[in-house]
C-alpha cells in the first residue's frame, strides 16, 4: 500500500467513525457540577479498619436534589471495610441550591494516623 492510500485512508476512517459512532458514546461525558458543599459532615474511621490499619480513598458518586440535599449515593471503588462509613457521612451533606439534580463525584481519604 503507498504512502498515498494510506494517508487517505486515516482520515476517511476518522470521519466515518465520527459519523457513525454511537450517540450513547458522546453522552459518557461526565455531568458532575461540582457544586459547593455547604454541610460536610466528616467520616467516621471504623474501628476494624484503624485496627487493622487498613487505610485508602473511597471514591463515591452523589445524587443531589436540587434543594442541594444527598438523595443517594452510589460506591464507585474503595475498601469494602472503609465504604459504609463514607457512604454514612456523605449522605448528611449538604450541597448549595441548584436548578436541577446533579452527580457529584466524591473522595473520602481513610489515614489511620
């Protein structure tokens, strides 16, 4: 194949990819506001974790009202030992007023020191 075809081909393959590429892929994007916490109420370290010094970042997704309360969260990754106690504590914030319901990435980092 020469230089020419192949330089041609790269960009039809581009374009049609981009043509033809499922709607749903576009919409992947994150949606997360990062809307200001006005209520952050801390985790608990569990005592099993601080025992077996078991430390780490739970990382979670919040579902937030537009009122700025937490509807529900979803644990995207962390230790299953660590992950109630974040979940506990996130469910309590408070996020500011918005004009639609948003997904907030969330991290809460475990030290046992």
């Amino acid at each position: 194949m020469t230089t020419l075809m192949r330089r041609g081909f790269f960009p039809l393959f581009v374009t049609l990819m981009l043509i033809f590429a499922p709607a749903h892929s576009w919409a992947q994007a994150p949606t997360e506001s990062a809307r200001k916490i006005l209520v952050k109420t801390p985790a608990v370290y569990p005592t099993l974790a601080r025992s077996m010094n078991i430390r780490g970042v739970v990382k979670l997704e919040a579902h937030v009202a537009p009122n700025g309360t937490v509807k529900s969260v979803d644990v995207k990754g962390g230790h299953p030992v660590l992950t109630q106690s974040a979940v506990n504590a996130v469910e309590r914030w408070k996020f500011e007023p918005a004009a639609h319901e948003t997904n907030e990435l969330v991290e809460i980092r475990f030290d046992p020191q």
